[in-house]
C-alpha cells in the first residue's frame, strides 16, 4: 500500500496537468489562425498572439501587417498581445511586445541588439587602424585623387585615422601671415604623421615644387614638434606652403598633444619667411641661414634685437649671401618670436642635424652602408610607392632612401650575384 499511494497520486498530477497544457496550445493555435484570417481593413481584432514558443521574435501573427493586429511571440516565450490604436491593424509584434502608434518599436531587445552592434563595429574600425599613424587629405581633391595619396603613402583608410583639411583650416593657420596669393583659393596637400621616440624630425615631400622638406623639417621644430616621420604630398604639383597646417593637424591627432599657439603661429611665419629668402637666395641657402640663425638664437638664449641681428649678419656672411634690409628685418623679426618659447636643444638639433648631414662624412658614410645592408628605421618614409603619383612625380627627403626591405642574407646574395 505505502508503494502504490504515491503512484496514484502521480498519476492524478499529471491528469490534471494535460487539459491546462492543452488548453493553454489551443488558445494559442486559435488566436494565430484568427489573426491570420482576420481582414486589416475591418480592424476589428486587435489581438495577435497571446502565447507563443520561446525563442521565436514575433513570427507567429507578426509577418502579416493586414491582419487585424500583428500581435507576436516573444523571445523569452511569454507572448505579447500586439496593440491596433487606429482600427487598421498595422500594430507590430516585437521582441518585447512593446509598440507605438507608427508600428515601431520603443525598447526591448532590438534595441540592445542594435546598440551592440553599432559598438562591436566602432570597435573592430578601432582595431583595424594602426595606432598613432593619421593621415590629412586636401578637401579639393576628388576620389580618385584621393585614392593615388593612400597608395603613395602605402596605407588604406581602414589602417589610419583620416582628416580632411579644409580651405577654412588653412586660412585659419596662415592669415595675416602668408598673402592670399600664397594661401591660394584651393587646399589640395595631403600629408601622413607617424609619431616615433627618436631620431628628431624626418621628413619626405612629393610634387611640393616649392617647399623643401629640409623647410618643413626646420619649420616643425619651431612649431614645438621634435620625433616623428612625415610625409606631405599631393597627385599634381603645388607650392606646399599650405602643407604644414594639414601636419601639424596630423600631428596634434596622432600624438594626442595639443601645440602652443604661438609656437605654430612662428612656425607659419618661418615656412613664409624662408619661402621669400629663397626666391633671391635659393631654397638651399635660405634653408641653411635660417636654420643657423634659429639654432645660435636658441642655443646662446638670445632674446634682444640687436644680438639676434648680429647673428643673422655673422651668419648670412659665412652663408656668402647679402641680406636687403627688409629680409634682414623680417628674419630679426621672426627670430625674436622664436626666442620666446623654450625649446629642447638636444631635440632641435636631432632635426636640424640631419638637414645638412653635420654628423660627420665617415657616420653617413656607415649610415648608408648600414641602410643598404639591413633596411631603415625611417618607417612610413620607407613605404611610399612613388608610381601611384606617376612617372614624372618630384620627390624630396631629408634621409637616405637607399634602404630595402629584404632580409641580410638576401641582400647579401643579391648584392654578389648582381640580382
């Protein structure tokens, strides 16, 4: 007797249980095939389902809008019953059930969906980029322009950060200091920044016809900048005084440090400076005193007019060059708003070093045989790919771009059997 009571008494749970169950599927099966049936037009039903199968999103009753209310099932299998406010039966089953007038959906689990999306997008757009490299484009310049400059950097837009530079940006940086002329009505240079823990400033230019790297190299110094490779470019000839604002954007973004006004403000005013030297003077000479003048300037701490103006005289002689009175008054000028900012010597001079190649005849000589040997450490400078600017591209550079890629052993065999 004590074995068979509790089986009877199992046996009265689980009949009992069966007409809730079924009751409970009928309901269900019922209302979806009324729902079904029922015309959108009449808008006289506005229930969908009131139970549902868990793990479904509104399927059942919800794929019909003409029904009279597109109730649904919902994920977690409670069933939502759709709503019709307006008698036309366009309510719309959701995961949560939840509709407004318009048949969209106002939270529950789409939302979330949506959002993690949206998050797992920005990240992986995140992760694809190379950290630090930023790359500035001309606004002026049309798509496939834009698409030669990301094959002669050796990059793509997934890899770096992009700006686009515009005209407003490069007015902002050079007015009152460069003429109309000089600033143009267009802004099409491009450059690409790679911040990097030594070496100083080293920069390579393409279709800059005016501006020399050594010029923008010298002229990032005084704008506060000291270790990183920079390229500026465009697809067609320009002048490139308008590069430095897009490098001095890029490096701001890449190496997350804001420059001093003042000290870009100067920066603006030695490329322009420098620029007019060099047309009595020529672009190498103009370099030269400029950066001899900024270095003694810097280095002796020379701040009154006249001890900077003795400078300039001393070093424009030994340059084998004659100054006008203007030019004269416009480096002095130059040269006492650079003395107001605090610079480190060793970093200028890391730069300023490599313009004229100052290390010594037997170090450039090891330099280059160095190069040859096991490659560069110049990074972005030594992935330009010269041809996506075509055959008749004008390239400069303050390093040795005598380097490979290749192995040792590989550039020692082919080295000897003349491959």
């Amino acid at each position: 007797m004590k074995k068979v009571l509790p089986l009877l008494m199992a046996a009265v749970m689980v009949t009992a249980s069966i007409p809730m169950a079924a009751s409970a599927s009928e309901t269900g099966s019922t209302a979806q095939d009324a729902g079904s049936a029922e015309s959108g037009t009449a808008g006289t039903d506005s229930a969908g389902v009131t139970g549902g199968t868990s793990g479904e999103t509104g399927s059942a009753g919800g794929e019909d809008s003409a029904a009279g209310g597109n109730g649904g099932t919902t994920a977690d299998g409670t069933g939502q019953t759709g709503a019709d406010t307006d008698g036309t039966g366009q309510g719309t089953g959701t995961t949560d059930g939840t509709v407004t007038e318009d048949g969209q959906q106002t939270d529950g689990t789409a939302d979330e969906s949506a959002d993690a999306e949206e998050e797992d997008t920005a990240e992986e757009t995140e992760g694809n980029t190379d950290s630090g490299k930023v790359v500035t484009l001309g606004e002026n310049l049309n798509e496939e322009q834009r698409a030669s400059m990301y094959e002669y950097f050796g990059t793509s837009p997934d890899e770096v950060e992009t700006i686009v530079v515009t005209h407003a940006d490069e007015v902002q940086y050079m007015q009152g200091i460069a003429t109309d002329e000089q600033i143009g009505p267009t802004t099409n240079s491009c450059a690409y920044v790679e911040p990097t823990d030594s070496g100083g400033i080293k920069v390579k230019t393409a279709n800059l016809n005016f501006v020399t790297s050594a010029m923008i190299a010298s002229t990032l110094t005084t704008a506060g900048m000291e270790n990183c490779n920079v390229i500026a470019a465009c697809p067609f000839e320009v002048s490139g005084t308008g590069a430095l604002t897009g490098i001095i954007m890029a490096y701001e973004t890449a190496s997350g440090e804001e420059l001093d006004e003042g000290q870009k403000e100067a920066a603006m005013e030695e490329l322009v400076t420098t620029g007019d030297l060099a047309d009595s003077v020529g672009q190498e000479k103009a370099t030269e005193v400029i950066k001899d003048v900024k270095t003694e300037v810097i280095d002796e701490g020379l701040t009154d007019p006249e001890e900077i103006g003795d400078a300039v005289d001393n070093i424009a002689e030994e340059n084998e060059i004659t100054l006008t009175d203007d030019q004269r008054a416009q480096v002095v000028a130059l040269m006492e708003k650079i003395s107001q900012y605090d610079y480190d010597v060793n970093a200028l001079k890391d730069t300023l070093d490599n313009l004229t190649g100052e290390s010594g005849a037997l170090s450039n000589i090891w330099n280059t045989v160095k190069t040859f040997f096991v490659g560069s450490d110049d990074g972005i400078l030594s992935d330009t790919n010269d041809e996506a600017l075509g055959s008749d591209v004008v390239t400069d550079s303050t390093v040795n771009e005598s380097g490979f890629k290749d192995g040792l052993f590989t550039r020692i065999k082919n080295f000897f059997t003349g491959e």
